[in-house]
C-alpha cells in the first residue's frame, strides 16, 4: 500500500464517526436504553434532554421565520406606500387636468351626484383612487 492510498486522519476519524450514527441509527429503542444505563446515564433524563433542545431549536426556528415574516411585510408595506403615493400623486394631477379641461360638464356632473352640493373631499379621493385602480389595470393589460 503506497503512502497515498493510505486515509488521512481526518478521513479515519470521519469513518468511526459515520459506524457510531450507523450503528446508533440500527440499534432498537431497547438497546439504547440498555447501552445508556450500562454507561451510567439515566436514559429518561437524556430523552427529556434531546426532547428540550429540540423543542428549543423548533421555538428558535419559529422566532426567526416570524422575525423574517414582519421585515419582509414592513419592506413591502414601505414599498407600496411610496408607489401608492407616488400613483395618488400623479393621478391627482391627471384629474385636475381632466376637470379643468370642461368646467361646465364637470359642475355639472359633480352636482348632480351630490345634490346641487359639489365634490366633497372623500368624493375626490374615492376619484383619485378609481384612477389609481385603473392606471394600474392598464399597465397590467399593456405587460401581457
């Protein structure tokens, strides 16, 4: 056997560890029971031990997925909101042109929806929104 055929010390060490989880693995409930109190171990306190970290471990996952979860909703939510104001905005704008283009029309569509009354303010910002709406439904058709 040449000096290369020959497995490293790491490589030994990984093959006694890799027969220790197979034989771990192979070994009957009872036989772990057994090999435990052989060596000393009260194999109830183990059990609850493993059971614990366990336990831990799927709590700790839990935290950091929620954890993820909220950054990811406060990443989007800023996200909408600086696109929403950006859309309110320029829609805003395309609105008040589209009123000031036709000031007779516009009273009087106006006023016959609010009995002789005018736009309120939440009429103008159901308006804006509808615009909104729309300018978004027509990127989406212009994409596909």
């Amino acid at each position: 056997m040449s000096e290369s055929d020959k497995p490293t010390a790491e490589e030994q060490l990984q093959r006694i560890e890799d027969a220790l989880l197979e034989s771990l693995l192979n070994a009957s409930p009872e036989e772990l029971r057994e090999e435990i109190s052989a060596a000393g171990g009260d194999p109830d306190a183990l059990i609850a031990d493993v059971e614990a970290t366990i336990a831990a471990a799927k709590a700790a996952c839990a935290r950091q997925r929620l954890q993820d979860a909220r950054a990811e909703l406060a990443e989007w939510r800023d996200h909408k909101e600086t696109a929403d104001t950006e859309s309110f905005a320029a829609a805003r704008d395309k609105l008040q042109r589209v009123r000031s283009g036709d000031k007779a029309s516009n009273e009087k569509m106006m006023l016959a929806a609010r009995k002789e009354k005018g736009l309120s303010d939440s009429d103008f910002g159901g308006l804006l929104e509808d615009l909104v709406d729309l300018e978004k439904l027509e990127g989406t058709d212009e994409d596909e």
